[in-house]
C-alpha cells in the first residue's frame, strides 16, 4: 500500500511541474504573428514562413519565425521566446526588425566614422547598435556629431524604427588593474525624429559629474560654471555635509560626493582639507595631509599597483598612513566612507541627497 501511494505521490509531481511549465505558455500560431507584427510595428504587408524553426537555447526550446517586410525588402524575425520565471515558464514573442532594417540601409548613408562603429551580435535575434568611446569632450563633440548622421539618415528614409547607441565615457581611472568601472557612460534606443541635442547634453552632464566628483582638475577648470550650478544643485546630487554636533554646520557649495553613493573621493576630500585649513601639500590628484592627532597621509590616484588576492584583483588603490603602504576596503575604491574620514581626520561629515540632509 505504501509504495502504492508512493507511485501516485509522484505522479502527482510529475503532472503538478507539467502544469507549471505550461500554465503560462501561450502557443502562438502564424495568426498570432501576424496580429503581433501590425501592432508591434505597423507593418501589414509580410511574407511569413509557414512554419517556425526550432531552436534550442540551452534549456528551452523556442520557435523562429521567418518574415520579410515586403515594402522595403527587409528580412527578419520573430522569436517565440520561452523563459523561466518564478514558479512557471512563460513565453513572449520578440523581433529583430529595427536591427535588420538598419543594417539593410545604412551602408548607403556612406557615413565615414572615425569614433563610432556598429556592433552587431547574432544569436536567435540580430542586436544591432551604434557603440563609441571618447576621452576628453573634443571627442565627444566628434561622437555625437557621428550619430546624427546615421540618425539623419534614417530620419530621410522616413523609417520607423528605433536605433540604439552607447557613449562610452574612458575616464582616467576607468582602466585600474582587472576593475573595469564603468561609469558616466549613457544609452538609449531612440527613433530617428527623436535624436537631438539632448544626447550630447546628457553625455556632458555625465562627464563633468564625475570629474567634480573625483575633482580632475583639468577635466573641469575650463567647465562653463552654469553646467556645474545645474550639477551641484540637483535635488539626486549627492552633496556633503559637515556636521558639529546634531546640527549641520554647513553644506559645502563647490563639491560633491560620489554619484553612485560610494562615499567621498581622494580629490574631494584634498578639497575639503583645504577649506578646513589641514597641513596639505600637492594637489588633488597627489597630496599629504597631517591629520589633528599628528598622522601623517599620503594619497594619490597613481597609487592604483597593489595586489588584492583575496579578492582576484591583480591591481587596486592604496594609501599610505606614516610611510606605511595601507589597501582600501576594496581594490577600486579610492573614497571612503564618512565614517571612515572622522575616524581618521575629525571631520564629522555625512553625504546624500540634499532633501536626506535636511529633513
């Protein structure tokens, strides 16, 4: 009796994961796909295969259909997409269209670029996207004027499709060791009508926020001050604070602390020891400072070699504490947290939004 309920036990598992991997499967058929590309993009007259490939990505089995848009002569496809999710499979259907239509006509804009390229990845769908990389804002002024051409072109042929691009910012510090930090860099998938200005405003705003934060000097001397006033007085900028007692003594008006709330920078920190008059040499690039109780520090950006097995780090930031070679929390870390700047200088300072340190 026992190995008798045994068997129905598992039979019922058995039909209850059976369930589960089909409770949110819907089977799309070339009906579905037909109501899915009109109202996904418009386009009525296709060809459509009359039946999907099977592809296996590993664990589920999807469905590939073949169409051709046949006013513009473009090939794609759309992929009956299977995932796992919580308690169930579920499947969407997917399509490359923009992808194909842009690499079908864009040869013809004979676009000489010297900064962006297309990169293009096959897997059951085509992914197509403008990608490019700049060092300084001579670059980015290159880049942007780059992308307008192909997204005017496309404006020209009228084509409703979205095109997607990545501006890559290569910041000085981006490259340390095995820590590739990837910040300030800004995307989108924009249709041709839609690119503007705004792209290039968003990638500089990206920039100058970075460097006032790690306080590059050169990257930000020669910045137009009403960008960095826009900067600074954003309700999400991440502002700092210094504190004497319970109550806040001031904000500082000319800084900033990390973007991504990782604490306060090398640079800015030579800034604020400058406005509250420490014994400081050097800049904020490279500089000692003697903190109120007599240590003596040695902080710079170059100091970027030291070895972090613990953490699979062939490089990462360090500081020296009375001659003594010290790592950081973290092998990219070159900030720390407020804590840690009171514990060793003093200073009881805090940063966040500006709303967080004033309520």
């Amino acid at each position: 009796m026992r190995k008798f309920i045994n068997h129905i036990c598992i039979a019922a598992i058995a039909v209850s994961a059976a369930f589960l991997m089909t409770a949110c499967v819907k089977d799309y058929g070339r009906d579905d796909v037909k109501k899915y590309i009109y109202e996904e993009l418009g386009i009525k007259n296709i060809s459509l295969s009359k039946e999907p490939e099977d592809v296996y990505d590993g664990e589920f089995h999807d469905k590939l259909w073949t169409v051709t848009d046949k006013d513009n002569n473009v090939d794609f496809h759309v992929l009956d997409d299977r995932t796992w999710g919580m308690e169930s499979a579920s499947n969407s259907l997917k399509n490359d269209y923009y992808d194909e239509y842009f690499l079908k006509f864009y040869e013809d804009a004979n676009i000489k670029s010297k900064y962006v390229e297309i990169l293009r990845e096959e897997d059951e769908l085509t992914s197509v996207r403008l990608t490019a990389a700049y060092s300084n804002l001579d670059e980015l002024d290159k880049i942007y004027n780059e992308l307008k051409d192909y997204y005017d072109f496309f404006l020209e042929k009228r084509a409703n499709i979205e095109i997607v691009y990545n501006i890559d910012y290569d910041f000085p510090l981006r490259h340390i060791g095995n820590n590739d930090i990837e910040m300030a860099d800004t995307f989108d998938s924009l249709k041709p009508e839609d690119f503007n200005k705004s792209v290039y405003n968003r990638a500089l705003k990206e920039y100058y926020e970075l460097n006032l934060a790690y306080y590059f000097e050169d990257n930000i001397k020669g910045a137009d001050n009403k960008i960095l006033r826009e900067i600074i007085d954003d309700k999400n900028t991440y502002r700092i604070a210094k504190y004497s007692g319970e109550n806040i003594e001031l904000i500082y008006d000319d800084i900033i602390a990390h973007p991504y709330a990782y604490g306060i920078t090398f640079g800015t920190m030579y800034k604020i020891f400058e406005k509250e008059g420490m014994p400081l040499t050097g800049n904020p690039y490279h500089y000692t400072v003697t903190a109120p109780n007599g240590d003596d520090y040695e902080f710079s950006y170059e100091f970027n070699d030291m070895a972090y097995p613990e953490e699979e780090s062939t490089d990462g930031f360090y500081y020296y504490k009375n001659g003594e070679k010290t790592p950081m929390q973290y092998p990219c870390y070159c900030y720390f947290r407020c804590d840690a700047i009171k514990e060793m200088f003093g200073l009881d300072l805090d940063d966040g939004k500006i709303a967080w340190l004033t309520k």
